[in-house]
C-alpha cells in the first residue's frame, strides 16, 4: 500500500514531460501536410501527420478547431475531397481516427473548448494509445473527444498520462484502460457516454483515476461512472449521475478515496466477488439503490465516510453486507448522529446470519470533502 501511496503522490505532483521548442510541431487548420510541415510558420493540417513528423519525445500542439471527420458525415477522407480529415486507421485489428505510435506530448493551443477530435461514427476508436510515455492533454490544454462507437480513448501501453480532457458522446467507454501499467487519468471531464466512463481491464495494474469530473454515463442501468478490475487507486473524483454504479470494483484491490459518489441511478460503490477494496473518507449519498453493496466473494473496509440518502425505494441501505465476514465500518456519519437506523439516516443492511458489520463508534457529524476537479 505504501509503494501504491507513493506513486500516487509522484504522478500528481510531476507534472506532464516538459515542450523543447526544437522539438515542439504544429498542427492548424489552415495547414498543409507534407513530410517537412510543423513548423509555427509551416503547421500540419492532419494531427496524424504531425505525430508522424515529431522525434520521439516531441510535442505535438494543435490549434483551435475540428479535426478527424470535419463534415461530420460519419467518415474519414472517404475520397480526395475530404482535405484536412484524417486518414482512416486499422488500430490493432479495429479502426480508429488517430492513433499515437510514439513517446509523444499531444496538447492543444487553446484547451478543450476550442479542439474537438471526432473520430466518426464508423469508427471504432476515436483515439488508440499504444506507446509507452505518452501524454494527452495538460490543465487548459486538452481535447473535445467526441464520436467513435466503443471507446473515446484507448490505452495500450504503461506510463500514459490523459489530463485537462473533455471526453463525451462516446457509443461506448468514455476511457479504456485495456493493456499497460501505471496510467494516470487526471482531471478530465468524462460525461454522457453510452456505457462506462472508465473501465480498467484485467491485467492494468496501478492505475490512478484522480480528480475527474465522472457523469451521466451509461443507458436504461447499464454502464456507469468506472469499472475496475485492477489493483490501483480511484481519488477526488466526483462521480455523480451515472445510470449504473458509480463505481464497481470486479477485481484487484482498490483503493477508493476521498471521492464523491452521488446520484447514481444503481448503487454508489459496489465490490463483486475477487474484488477488494477500501473505502476511506468518500461522500456516498443520493443513490437510488444501495450506498455501498459487497457481493459473496468480495471483500472491504470502509472508514470515515459519509453514507445516507441512499436505496429510497427500498430498505434504506447505505450499506448492504452479502458476504460471510466481518465488515470493518466504522466511523462512518450514517445521516445522524445517532448511526445507522430509519431517515433520516441509512439502515447498515445484512444478507446472512455470519454477514456481521461492525459499525460502531460512528461519527456524529459528516466529513467535509475539499475536491478540486475539472470543471
């Protein structure tokens, strides 16, 4: 736990690989692609040409507008005419709009607000990462990442950093984490997209998912704010509105710290069996079904938590115990300071006779939570 708590304070406070201007292409929309372009005066009309032009552990910096399918006719450069669309892809046996192949920085000059990538909707990628070292955005200098119908951004390699992103309308994941260790998920915006906003596949080891603005992701309970099978470390995020759980933990042993988790259409925190998790100093409150559900495999502890308003509908549960152990849930604020029992505060829920929570002492006021997150 140590060596995870460590890394995690690296990659917050080392910041993304410095530009070198001799290093540093440009991309503009009123550039043109040759194997020379991206200089200031001579800028790259396609990013893919750019990421082609730059030496490894280069900058690639892209100027305001639209690029990937500019006549949002679902297609990339489907004839000559299409000038400045990129060309359409094979990613690792799928498709996709844009695809970084090296150690690159890739930011854009005016932020997320001005820089939309569209991958089309016949993609099925907007944008693959699969080179080590990589990063993807900076505060203010991020990407509108838009179209594709599975995944917005996909990683296949370590040490990649995604940060200051806006990622949305996704047919899918907002962000999948399929292959490498050591990403770092900072500061993005990942919202309205079909299914997840985060997952980690089976293998992704320490990942950091850290203050993220996660919401409205998912369709008719499906889907959700993040899904991990992995062993890493979810902080600050705020993970509200999802119509499945705000977060689910599948495998590994996850760290969920300090999050707020609120408004959920399913259950706030949910640990299937061969998950692990520990839950320490987050917000769980709002959610439609359960606040917390551990499943029989799974197992927890869960401290200094705020749990109510959660499962309304239902038996009142900020907490539902499936599992045939002793749950440490202690010094949780339980909506009063009395702890758990009827509304106003949640009810600390059993399935089996050997389903033992422990619950007390509890706290008698709730925890104030101080998030920085995108916006």
């Amino acid at each position: 736990m140590r060596s995870i708590q460590l890394t995690l304070a690296a990659a917050i406070l080392v910041t993304a690989v410095p530009s070198h201007a001799g290093s540093a292409l440009f991309v503009a929309m009123n550039g043109i692609d040759s194997s020379a372009c991206g200089g200031k005066k001579s800028p790259c009309r396609t990013i893919s040409q750019a990421i082609a032009n730059a030496p490894v552990g280069g900058t690639v910096i892209v100027g305001p507008g639209r690029y990937g399918d500019l006549d949002a006719d679902g297609e990339l450069r489907a004839d000559p005419q299409d000038f400045g669309e990129e060309d359409p892809f094979v990613c690792d046996g799928a498709s996709c709009a844009l695809r970084i192949t090296k150690a690159l920085t890739v930011l854009s000059s005016d932020g997320p607000g001005a820089t939309v990538l569209d991958g089309g909707k016949g993609r099925v990628t907007t944008m693959l990462i699969n080179s080590s070292n990589v990063t993807l955005g900076r505060p203010k200098q991020g990407f509108t990442i838009v179209g594709a119908i599975a995944t917005g951004i996909l990683v296949r390699a370590s040490d990649v950093r995604i940060e200051g992103n806006i990622i949305t309308s996704i047919g899918g994941n907002g962000i999948t984490l399929d292959v490498g260790d050591r990403a770092t998920v900072l500061g993005n915006t990942i919202a309205g997209n079909g299914a997840l906003g985060i997952l980690v596949k089976p293998g992704v080891e320490d990942p950091f998912v850290i203050r993220n603005h996660i919401v409205g992701n998912g369709h008719a309970g499906n889907g959700g704010g993040i899904e991990s099978f992995a062993s890493g470390i979810t902080r600050g995020n705020v993970i509200t509105g999802n119509l499945g759980p705000g977060i689910l933990v599948s495998d590994g042993s996850a760290v969920v710290r300090e999050n707020l988790i609120a408004g959920n259409e399913t259950h706030g925190v949910a640990i299937r069996d061969g998950g692990v998790a520990t839950i320490f100093g987050n917000a769980i409150i709002g959610n439609t079904d359960l606040g917390v559900q551990l499943l029989p495999g799974a197992a927890a502890n869960m401290n200094g938590n705020n749990i109510y308003g959660n499962d309304p509908h239902g038996q009142n549960c900020g907490v539902f115990n499936a599992i045939s152990q002793t749950v440490d849930a202690m010094h949780n604020y339980w909506g009063a300071a009395s702890g758990p029992g009827p509304n106003p505060a949640d009810h600390s829920c059993t399935a089996f006779a050997n389903s033992i929570t422990l619950v007390d002492p509890v706290r008698v006021k709730p925890i104030k939570l101080r998030l920085k997150v995108a916006r």
